[in-house]
C-alpha cells in the first residue's frame, strides 16, 4: 500500500533531480515523485524496466495542482506521461491517489517496436497524407498501447450551393426595403457561411502496426 512506503522515501530518495529542470527536489515533491513512480509499477511493469524507459520530467507541487510528468522512451519513440495527484482521507491521514492507473492501463514491457520511418508509411497509406504525427502511451481496451497518432484534414463540400446563397440575397433585399419602408432598423444577419471539413484521425500501433483510423468534423473557425 502507499501510505506504507511513504514513510521510507526520505531514506532512499531525498536526492533526485527532474531532468527538465536540473534542480534537486525538496522532500515534500519527493514523496509525489515516489508515489506515482509505484503508482507505474503497480499498473504491471518491473522496476528495472521503469529504470531503463521511464525519465522525470516535471514535479508540480501547488495546493490546488499536483502532478508528476515523465518520458517514456523506448527505441527512438517518446511520449509523456502525466500523473495527476489527488487525495482522500483515511482517518486523520490523507491517502494520495494517482491517475496514471487509468491514463496507462495495464502495462506490459514493450521492447520491440516498429522504426518510426515504417510508422509513418503506415499512417500515409491508412489516411493518405496527414499532419502532426506525434507518439502517446495510453490504454486500449484497457491495456497501454504505443501509438503514432496522426490527422488528415480533407475540403468537404461547402455548405450552401450558389443557389440557396442567391436565394438568401434576394430574401435579403427584400427584408431590406420592407424596413426601410416601415422606418425601423434593418438588423443585419450575423451568421456566416461555413465549410465543413471531414478530419481523419489515425493511430498506428508500434509494436503491430496496426493503423485504426476514424473522422471528426472541424471548421475553419474551430480553435
């Protein structure tokens, strides 16, 4: 259990540095480092394996925002891993709790993986040409799973024909001189013609190669 291992990580580990940042830990971001390192062995790997892959990123240790972020590395694939810290109590003690159980799933050792090159003949040849490849570490189907995720975005058809926009203008016009006649004000439409644009999503998985791909829809004015 974690809150019987706390205890001896002042022994073991009061000197450890996050990579990112150069700059040695003090005790309190120590224990959240600690933590959700067993947090990570608990979800099925060994230590070792943790040893040779897992690289501290980051440590936040705010009142309101407690997190942990590593690098998983294996072969000439990165990802990062976030480890967001709560808490419940048990008695008077408070008992941290880790969401990296269900941001990775059940892990396994993964050692052989597709080159990155090969990765990315896949994704083209599953969505054709695309954009933004980047790799992430997270469950499928409740297992972690190393995937390249990549988008295609396609032109889709524009929303309204040259005949329903003509239509529009002389509706326009008409709505125009019926309130200019009248003496109010005309209120201008503030809707504005938008295209739709398909976007294929898809996810390649590095130990497989496997592509799975599937569609959202954006707009140009979609943030």
């Amino acid at each position: 259990m974690l809150r019987k291992t706390l205890p001896l990580i002042f022994i073991v580990s009061l000197v450890v540095f996050a990579s990112a940042q150069n700059q040695k830990l003090n005790a309190s971001e120590t224990a959240l480092v600690e933590g959700s390192k067993q947090a990570i062995l608990a979800t099925g790997i060994s230590g070792a394996y943790f040893k040779a892959h897992f690289k501290l990123l980051n440590v936040v240790d705010k009142p309101s925002d407690r997190r942990v972020m590593w690098q998983f590395s294996v072969n000439e694939h990165q990802a990062v891993v976030t480890d967001a810290i709560g808490y419940y109590t048990e008695g008077a003690k408070r008992v941290d709790t880790h969401s990296v159980s269900k941001a990775l799933g059940q892990t396994s050792e993964i050692q052989r993986t597709l080159t990155r090159a090969l990765a990315l003949r896949i994704m083209k040849s599953c969505i054709g040409v695309f954009e933004n490849p980047s790799v992430s570490y997270g469950p499928v189907d409740g297992r972690a799973e190393l995937l390249l995720v990549a988008s295609a975005r396609t032109k889709g058809e524009k929303t309204k024909s040259e005949s329903e926009k003509e239509r529009e203008r002389e509706r326009e016009e008409r709505d125009k001189r019926r309130a200019t006649a009248a003496g109010t004000d005309v209120i201008e439409s503030e809707e504005e013609e938008r295209e739709t644009y398909p976007i294929l999503l898809g996810a390649v998985n590095l130990t497989t190669g496997k592509c799975t791909k599937g569609a959202a829809l954006s707009s140009p004015f979609a943030q």
